[in-house]
C-alpha cells in the first residue's frame, strides 16, 4: 500500500517546516540522550575517558572471542 513511503514522504515534509531553534533543540536532546545511554552502559568502574574506557557500541558486541569481521 506504500504506508512506508508515504510515511517517510510526510516526516520529510514535515522536517522541511522546522526552524533553525528546532533543529538545534532536537540536537541537544539527541546528545544528552546518547551520553545518557553511554553512562549507562559504560562498565562499572570506569570514569571518565582513558583507556580503560568503553564506547557504547563496544559494550555492546558480543565477546565470544571471534574475530571483527
């Protein structure tokens, strides 16, 4: 039925309405919501950044001991 293209034809639309103040608004909130998320999977233990540090994607791979392919 094309619900999906015309979905993404609408959020296009819309986002062609929103002013500068709304695009930095909606930057702010997605950096506070990825730090957030990046403290919460961050490993107990570590503070701050250095080495022993680990960003939030590698929290989450698996560690089965195969090698990144």
């Amino acid at each position: 039925m094309g619900l999906v293209c015309f979905g993404l034809l609408m959020i296009g639309a819309d986002c062609t309405c929103l002013r500068d103040e709304d695009y930095r608004s909606l930057r702010k909130r997605a950096v506070g919501v990825t730090s957030r998320l990046a403290q919460r999977l961050r490993p107990a233990g570590t503070v701050g950044a250095g080495p022993a540090t680990v960003s939030a994607f590698a929290a989450l791979a698996p560690r089965d001991g195969a090698a990144d392919a």
